[in-house]
C-alpha cells in the first residue's frame, strides 16, 4: 500500500486549484488534486507542503484532514488521504503538470479527474 497525499487549495475567493497530468506519465491529461507519495518517516503534513512546492513551487499551510480512500489500481494499491490546505506564499510553475487551474466546486464536473481523485470531488461538492 502506497500512500498518497493530495491538496485541495482554496484561494482567497474559495476557489480550488487543480492541475493536469504530464502528458508522459500513467493517466497522462487528467485532472487531479495536486499531491505524492509520503516519504518514509514523514508526516502526512510535511509530505505534501514538500510535494506542492517541488511540483509548483509554492509554500502551502495546512489546514484541516478532509478524507481518505484506498484505491485499488491494477499495478498498486494507494491510499489517497486528501488534505485541505492554503496558498501562502509564491507564484504557481509547473514543474512537472500540463496546466493547471482555480476552479469554484460548481466547475469541477468540467473537468476529467483521475479516477482516485473523484471521492475527493464529491467530498468537495456537499
């Protein structure tokens, strides 16, 4: 079981940031909550203030823990643990996404998601 953390980031107008996958890797093109993998012997916390700034180079804060799922791919099993959390200081670079977005929760069903990603969507929706 591999886990996984992903970042649901609201600006100052509540809206949400989401970015696209590298067109080079596994589910190339669709939407996620940014976010990767827990490094041994680090927080869930620490984990994706370090994966948000070497994916977009910006800092982040935490906020709250909004859920978790584990999620069964044919080659891994993931357990995605999605964390609310607030922008606090840079300028967005895609480092290693496509593009990316700030969305309000009404246009997320815009947007394609990675299937893992869709509980934290319907999370988000209520």
């Amino acid at each position: 079981m591999i886990n996984v953390v992903a970042a649901v980031i609201k600006d100052e107008n509540g809206k949400i940031l989401i970015t696209q996958r590298n067109l080079k890797k596994a589910q190339g093109g669709l939407w996620e909550f940014p976010g990767g993998k827990i490094e041994p012997n680090e927080t869930r916390e620490n984990a994706i203030v370090r994966e948000i700034k070497e994916e977009l180079d910006i800092d982040i804060e935490v906020k709250s823990y909004l859920s978790e799922k584990v999620f069964n791919y044919p080659e891994k099993n993931i357990n995605l643990i999605a964390l609310e959390c607030k922008k606090i200081n840079g300028e967005i670079r895609l480092l290693e996404h496509e593009d990316y977005k700030w969305v309000s929760k009404n246009e997320l069903d815009n947007f394609q998601f990675a299937p893992a990603d869709l509980f934290i969507v319907e999370r988000i929706k209520v």
